[in-house]
C-alpha cells in the first residue's frame, strides 16, 4: 500500500509521470512553495491525506514523496 505526495507540476512538466503516479495506491498533488509548509494548513492537508489512505493498510503504508524542496520537506 503506497501513497505518492507529489508537485502538482510534474503532471503537465514530465512525460509519463500521470502514467507512473497511478502505480500508487493513492496520489496527493500539492502545490510547492514555503506556503506548503504553513502550520495552518498543515491539519487540512493530513486530513485529505487520511481520506485518500483510509483503504490502505497504516501499518505496511509508504509514503512516496516527488517534488523539490519544499514538498520534500512536507513528504
């Protein structure tokens, strides 16, 4: 069970990335940048992430995060 955190950039800037997203059991697109990172947001994005993985399994769960810094930092 796997989920992948992603730029939501990629989709449009690399071939074949929509294709190898969907080998994931779940996909989240955020939007890089320092605004990711915020506190505030922080608790929505967690629970967005919590509906897409309710099927999957918590404790063989995998996060795969793809994407510059900040959404490396976020992953």
């Amino acid at each position: 069970d796997s989920v992948l955190i992603y730029d939501r950039k990629l989709d449009r800037l690399v071939p074949g990335f929509k294709v190898w997203a969907q080998s994931f059991g779940a996909q989240y697109a955020v939007a890089a940048g320092e605004n990711l990172k915020h506190i505030e947001a922080f608790a929505g994005h967690i629970n967005s992430i919590m509906r897409l993985t309710k099927n999957l399994s918590a404790r063989d769960l995998v996060i795969v995060v793809a994407g510059g810094g900040s959404v490396g930092d976020f992953g």
